[in-house]
C-alpha cells in the first residue's frame, strides 16, 4: 500500500477511520488506508483511492482517478467516478457489494448499475 514517492492527502493505519463532507485535493493519493469499518462518505476526492479492510462503506463521494477496495464485507454505492478510465475501479477480497455507482470518463456519462457480491 505505501509507496514513499506516492503522496497521499490522508494515510492511516487504523481501524473505525471516517472521512466524511472534504474535498481533498493535492497528493497522488486522495486517501490510503488500511483498518476495518472504515467510512469514506460525501467527499470530493481529486486523486486516487486505495483502501485495505474489511467491512468498509465507500458511498456518496465524487473520486477522481480511480479506487481499489481489497476486503471482506465492503459496500461501494451510490458514488461518482470522474476519469475512472485513468485508474479503474477495482475491488478484491470476499463478499463486497458495488452498487448504484456512476462512471465519467470525461467523453460520457454512463450509470454504473452493477451489484455484485464476490463470495469466493
């Protein structure tokens, strides 16, 4: 996860972290984190997302460059990806729920309706 020529705006190491109503901007990261029950909710975030744990609830965020999620029992919904074709969205793990998701790419907007539950 850490990469020191990767700046991040927020980094933690921690569990029960919530980061809710920002915009974050700066930093090739908006945020990195590592923790269960983690919440990453109503922020803008003009970087890339990386987050490692479980039971962690990325919803209602408008991120830039895209998000990985690794875990177990995490829910992605109802956020907006604005040129998600430079880092994608990607989750790992077991049990993660996406759902009601938005894609912009900068050329068009497509809702992003995909449920799905990885149970391994």
């Amino acid at each position: 996860m850490y990469h020191p020529l990767e700046s991040a705006t927020i980094r933690f190491d921690a569990d029960d972290v919530t980061v809710s109503g920002f915009t974050l901007t700066g930093g090739m990261r908006g945020v990195d984190g590592k923790g269960d029950r983690t919440q990453i909710i109503d922020n803008i975030i003009l970087s890339r997302v990386i987050l490692i744990g479980s039971n962690q609830t990325i919803a209602q965020n408008s991120i830039e460059y895209g998000l990985l999620c690794d875990g177990s029992y995490n829910n992605i919904a109802a956020n907006e990806f604005i040129g998600a074709s430079m880092g994608g969205v990607a989750v790992g793990g077991s049990f993660n729920v996406v759902y009601s998701n938005m894609i912009n790419d900068g050329r068009n907007r497509r809702e992003w309706y995909w449920e799905h539950n990885n149970q391994k």
